[in-house]
C-alpha cells in the first residue's frame, strides 16, 4: 500500500519542560528544521506554509543527530525536528534542548487505491 504523511499537528511540545506551543507561537520567529527521515523535504514542505524556515538540514534515515548538526542554527530561532527524531537527542545540551519544539507528530494516511 502507498501512504501519504500530512501534518496533523497544531502544534508541538518543548523537549525541555514538555510545554505545548501552538505553531501560532512559532510564527514569524525563525525556525531550522533538522530531520533524520526518509524524505525529510516532505516534512519542510508541509510546514513551509506554516513557520518561517530559515533553513533545513536532511540527514539519511535513521542517523544519529549529533548536537554539532545543529550549529547550521545560529544561537537564535527554533530548530524544529519530528518526534522520530527527537528520541535521538538526549545527549543535546540543555541550551540546545531548550530550543526544540519536536514532538511534531505526523500520522500516515492511505491513498486511495487506483
């Protein structure tokens, strides 16, 4: 069967604390998204409309995100990861924690059957 990944979202829990931001929180601010997934240009592509996404980073499926992958970031602004990859970040510093909204949870839905 053939899937497609909307966002289903409105909105995403901060790693440190685990508060909810709606992405109306978000808007306007700068955001990096950086993504260990298949396709991770789906995932920019479906939050381009909604977040200003100053730049992305796609690593290949599955790989370790080390806190050095996040320097592309600055020190100002979001950087925005999926919920399969945020389980990878417990050895991120605090300061870096701190700035990731990442439980951005997007849930498969099958296309129609041609």
């Amino acid at each position: 069967p053939r899937y497609r990944l909307p966002v289903m979202s409105e909105g995403a829990r901060l790693l440190a604390g685990g508060e909810w931001l709606d992405w109306a929180a978000l808007v306007g601010q700068p955001c990096y998204l950086l993504t260990a997934i298949a396709r991770g240009e789906r995932v920019y592509a479906a939050l381009a409309d909604m977040l200003n996404i100053v730049d992305a980073r796609y690593l290949p499926d599955h790989a370790r995100i080390a806190a050095q992958e996040a320097q592309f970031a600055g020190s100002q602004g979001w950087i925005v990861v999926t919920a399969k990859d945020a389980v990878k970040l417990d050895d991120w510093p605090p300061a870096l924690r701190a700035r990731l909204p990442s439980t951005l949870s997007p849930r498969l839905q099958p296309l129609p059957t041609p």
